[in-house]
C-alpha cells in the first residue's frame, strides 16, 4: 500500500466517523424524547415523589429506614416492618 492508498483510507475512516455523530440539535428534530421535557409522566412522578417525601424523611430521622450504596431505601432496624407498613400504607394511599 502507497502513501496515496494510505491517506485516502484514512480520510474515509475520517468520513465514516464524522458521518456517524450526531449533530446538535438532531434529537429533538427526530422527535426523540428530551430528558428537559416535562411530560405530564414525569410531572405525575415528580408530585408523586414530593408527596412521599416528608413520610420518607420522617422514618429516615426515626432511623427507621436509610439509603443503600444504590440509593434505594432500605429497612435499618430489626423489627420496625408493622410500622414501617402502616406508615407507608399512609404514604402510598
């Protein structure tokens, strides 16, 4: 392979890789979803979430209940599931 086969192999790689990126702006004219959209979904989830919150932070300062290295909520104490069920009842209506 010459110099010349070399180079123009290198520009179609270059071709092929710029071709392949997306281009500002490309996903909201495909219709696709943008995370800053508030759709009336995440709106639900987002009042939803608020609702639960001051219930959550309650069992957390009762020691009740923490974070897990995932970020989910999980049960501290032995033996707190009687209350730790009727209080989310009350939080899940």
């Amino acid at each position: 392979m010459n110099g010349g086969e070399k180079m123009l192999k290198q520009i179609i790689l270059i071709l092929v890789v710029l071709a392949a990126v997306p281009t500002p702006g490309s996903a909201q004219e495909s219709g696709r979803y943008s995370i800053k959209t508030m759709t009336p979904q995440v709106q639900q989830a987002l009042n939803a979430r608020r609702g639960r919150f001051s219930e959550l932070h309650a069992l957390k300062v009762a020691g009740i209940v923490g974070e897990n290295n995932h970020g989910y909520v999980e049960v501290l104490k032995d033996d707190p599931k009687q209350t730790l069920l009727s209080q989310m009842k009350t939080v899940t209506g």
